[in-house]
C-alpha cells in the first residue's frame, strides 16, 4: 500500500474502508492511497497535486500517467484521492 499527505486543492472523498481516512486532513492537504502496480513516480504525483483543482481532477492525472506508460488499468488496481477543501 502506498500513500502520502501533500498540498492544495478541494473535493474528493477516500472509500470508508480506507487505511489513514480517519486522520484529519488539514485544509489545503492531500492524500493518496494505493495498491497493486501503479506506475506514477513520487514527483509525478506531487505535480500533478499542485496543477490539481480536486481530489477527482488529481486522481484523473495520475491514472493518465499509469495508462501512458502501461496502456491499461488492471483489475487489481486501487487507488483513491483526497484533496480538503480550501476556505476562503
């Protein structure tokens, strides 16, 4: 399982079930969850994170990233994305 905490963004909501969903999510923070192959690199994903409006537009990102180097998405795949809201 693979996962991280980064910075900005809005929307997006990780599945109950989730290892870490309980830990309270600071505004602005962002966390990745995955398992299985998944073939995004860390500075991959901390880009994609910054260019990221919310946590569905960041999840799209990478998975493009996965499907260009791979050309599919196997079955064993998850991978979830979360981006807390900003409040302005």
């Amino acid at each position: 399982m693979g996962g991280g905490r980064r910075r900005p963004g809005a929307g997006g909501s990780l599945p109950p079930d989730c290892p870490g969903r309980d830990e309270a999510l600071a505004e602005g923070e962002g966390a990745l969850a995955y398992a299985g192959e998944f073939y995004v690199e860390p500075l991959e994903v901390q880009i994609e994170f910054l260019k990221a409006a919310n946590g569905e537009a960041w999840l799209k990102a990478l998975l493009l990233r996965h499907v260009q180097r791979v050309r599919q998405v196997s079955g064993d795949l998850f991978v979830a994305a979360e981006i807390k809201e900003v409040v302005v």
